[in-house]
C-alpha cells in the first residue's frame, strides 16, 4: 500500500474500508485546478519571502504545469489510497520533479489548502451563476416586452380587436381575481431573480477571501506573506484569524442558502409553466425541445422540463439543510466532518446551473396563446372589483358598494349571466349611481388599463418596469438580447 503522508506516526496501515470511507478523491478531483493554482501563488510566495530558492520555485512551477497537462489529457496517475487530490497532486509532482515537490507544503497544511480551493471555486461559480440569472432575466424582459404589445386578448369580454398588451386573468387562492397583463406577471419573476443575483452578488464579498497562511489552524513559523498570495489569486483579502480561516463554510451555507431561494423562485415559474400548458389552462404552449412524449400515449406533450425544475428545488434544500446539520455541532478548529460541504456544493452547483438555463430556453421558446388568456380573463367575474370601485369612486363607501357588487354577482350566477353581458338597466337595478362608464370599465383589458398606481399591471407602468429592468441589466453588466441557449458558456 503506498505511505500516507502522515505514515510515520503509525504502525498500520489504514483498513481498507476505513481508507474508502474517508477518501475525497472521487469528489474533489473536480477542484484541480483550484489547487494547481492555489500551489503556484503559494510556491510564488515562498520564494519571494527567501523560505524556497528560486531554482525550486522554478521546478514546482513547471511540474505543476506537467500535471495539469497530465490531468486535462486523461494521463495523470490518479491514486485512490492517497485520499484527495491534494495529496494525489502533490504526490506525482513529487515524482516529476524530486525533493522540491516535497518542499512545496512548506508553510502549509491540507487545512488551509482545501479550505483555499473551495474558496476560488465558489468566486468562480458565483460569477457564473449571477451571468445564468442576468440571461434569464433578460430573456423575462423580451418576451414582457414583446407581449406588452403583442395580440389583443380577444375572446369572451375583450376590448380590443387590434394589436395590445395580453390580458390574463390573475390569481389569488388558484382561483380568478383580477385581470392583469401577461408581461407584469412574466416581470414580477424578474425582480425576483433580481434580489436572487443581489443576494449571490453581495455573498461574494464574504467568499472573495484567501484562508491560506492560516496551517492546520495556528498559523506557521515561517515568514510567510498571506496577502501576496490572495492578491495573486486576485481575492479581495485574507482572514483575520486563523482558526476562523480553516474551520468558516459560512460563505457556502450562504451560497446554499441563497440557491435555496433561487430555486424557490425557479419551481414557483415551473409550476405556472406546467400549470399553463394543460388543456384546462391553454395559456402557453411548450416548444418540442423542450417537452417530452409518452412511452404509450401517442398524443402526450409532457412538460417534463418544468416538472423537474421544480422537482430538483428539494435537492438544493436538502444540501443546504445537510450542510447546516454538519457544522452545527462543530467545536473549533477543523474535523473531517467539514469534507461533507464539497459534495452538498458541487450538487447545488450543478443543480442552480442546469435548472437556469433550460428555464431560460423554455421561456424563450414556448408559445403564448393570447386569445385562450384573454378569455380566461373575462369570466370568473374577474372585474367585479372595478364595479365597486365605480361604485366608490361616486361616493359609495367601498363596504355597501363590496356589498352591492356581491349580490349582483350572485344575480349573474343565478342567471348565467357575465358582467360583460349586462345592460345599464340590469346595473342599475342594484344601485341607481352606475351610468355608462361601468359598460366599458367591466371588460378586462380596461379594468387591467385603469390601475396606473405605481407597479400596476396599466401598460404604462409595466413598460416603466421593463425600462427600470434594462437598466438593471446594463448596471448587471448585459445589456444586449439573450438567445435561448444564454449563458451556457462559463465566464
């Protein structure tokens, strides 16, 4: 069995089941270069504090250039018994290049050293998850602003019969409420994400740290220069304390957390998606590349896409809640306990990202169906709000006109009857301060019209929206249209 690096201390080797049970590498070779990097700004250090000569400087730099080209070619030795890749790395560096490869761990301990990969990886992937949310976003505010000024909401109690903004009945309970644009649904999701890529924005500042320097939790005796190495990693500082530096995953419970509201956010659209694409609703149309058929029904168009967005939101929670289960109990500094928040990351990691982009293909590609919104629009007596405030805006107080309203609706069920289908004369029988206006103010496109208050579903204030959106997008750093496949490429 090949030595451990802290072999001395023991007269056996590790059982075999004990060293799988313990071992990291399949999981956290994903974080060479990380490592590889980490390893070249610390060599670089050790050199210019005179701690390594410049002639071993210059060997360990070239070997760990060897071994990522190892590794990227699929020639690298890798070695289950040596645990990690940290130790896997360090030892085929040594094998390259002799005893310098051994005097790169100089001033350093595995504690510092992992903890410094899981750092540059999360910089890496929050640049990477705010770019997918921005693409997002972008792909909201086209098609809200396409459908501002897109088909009529024809049908049952429409007002228009040109081109307008899409009228869709809103919901509160699941049940009709009021009558709203389709494009001030589609934006209240932007803002969502917004407040999403603000909350990964600001726990960048408190993952942009460098935790080397710091050993396996006391610091080291060597005249070590911490912050030349994380202004060579180009991270924004270093920890204050040592024992802080190698026992902190906040800044993963908060990427975790941060991912779970995400993904709230993610399986609340996907819901409405799947919801929309029934026969019952007919809202929307999935493009095919984004549905699936059935194994025995030939006429399935299954929106498995947005079924499983929603569905893998549980995933992210439960790592989340692993994660903060782990270290809850944790005395200070470092345990093998804490190797757990790599796996937990990685599935969130892999989870956020997919999820961001086949929801940003989906909206870009499916199909409104306007007409089938509209109508939806004009009935469940969506607009019987819009009669008690005609009611109130005549000096009624807003309770008797409520009161009014109700039996009047309660007539138009007993007669099978719409608002829309009402004359004058069948208002005016519950109360003699309805006049013409109410004729028009009962259709949805009018009632979803008149509310201009400020973040209303009224045209106006939904295209000042749009245009407050773009300027966030531009201040996001994406400015231009998205394409289906946004964000696919990393950063």
């Amino acid at each position: 069995m090949t030595k451990k690096l802290w072999g001395g201390r023991f007269a056996k080797d590790a059982d075999a089941r004990a060293a799988r049970f313990t071992a990291s590498l399949s999981f956290d070779r994903r974080l060479y270069k990380q490592d590889l990097a980490g390893s070249r700004a610390h060599a670089r250090m050790l050199g210019k504090c005179g701690i390594l000569t410049q002639a071993d400087v210059a060997a360990i730099l070239g070997g760990l250039d060897r071994v990522e080209e190892e590794i990227e070619s699929g020639a690298f030795p890798w070695r289950p018994e040596l645990e990690d890749i940290h130790t896997n790395v360090e030892r085929r560096l040594t094998e390259l290049i002799g005893p310098a490869g051994g005097r790169l761990h100089t001033a350093r301990s595995r504690n510092d050293q992992v903890a410094l990969d899981m750092h540059l990886y999360m910089v890496e992937e929050l640049s990477r998850v705010t770019g997918l949310i921005s693409g997002l976003q972008e792909v909201i505010v086209d098609r809200a602003e396409e459908q501002l000024g897109g088909p009529g909401a024809g049908g049952a109690g429409a007002d228009q019969s040109g081109p307008g903004p899409t009228v869709m009945p809103g919901y509160t309970h699941l049940q009709r409420a009021q009558p709203v644009l389709f494009s001030h649904h589609l934006m209240a999701y932007f803002w969502m994400l917004q407040r999403d890529r603000e909350r990964f924005a600001d726990c960048l500042g408190r993952t942009d740290l460098s935790p080397l320097g710091a050993g396996a939790l006391a610091g080291t005796t060597f005249p070590i220069d911490p912050a030349a190495v994380a202004a060579d990693l180009g991270l924004a500082g270093v920890y204050e304390n040592s024992i802080d530096a190698v026992s902190d995953r906040d800044f993963l419970l908060e990427f975790l957390a941060a991912a779970s509201i995400l993904m709230v956010h993610l399986s609340r659209l996907g819901e409405e998606l799947v919801l929309w694409s029934t026969a019952e609703f007919g809202f929307i149309e999935m493009d095919d590349a984004f549905a699936t058929g059935s194994s025995i029904m030939p006429q399935k168009k299954n929106p498995d896409v947005a079924e499983l967005v929603r569905g893998k939101a549980g995933r992210v929670f439960g790592r989340l809640t692993g994660l903060l289960a782990t270290v809850k109990g944790l005395p200070l500094a470092y345990h093998s306990d804490l190797q757990e928040d790599k796996e937990a990351t990685f599935e969130a990691v892999d989870t956020v990202e997919a999820a961001l982009e086949v929801t940003t293909g989906m909206l870009a590609t499916l199909k409104v169906r306007a007409e089938a919104m509209g109508k939806a629009a004009g009935g469940g007596f969506s607009t019987a709000t819009e009669v008690a405030d005609h009611l109130a805006r005549k000096g009624l107080p807003f309770r008797e006109a409520h009161e009014v309203v109700g039996r009047l609706v309660l007539d138009c069920l007993e007669r099978g009857l719409a608002l829309t289908d009402l004359t004058l004369e069948d208002f005016g029988r519950f109360s003699p301060l309805f006049d013409e206006d109410i004729l028009a103010q009962v259709r949805p496109a009018a009632a979803a019209a008149a509310r201009r208050s400020w973040g209303g579903t009224a045209p106006e204030q939904v295209a000042r929206q749009i245009e407050a959106a773009r300027v966030r997008l531009a201040a996001n750093g994406r400015t231009s249209g998205t394409p289906a496949n946004a964000g696919q490429d990393g950063p």
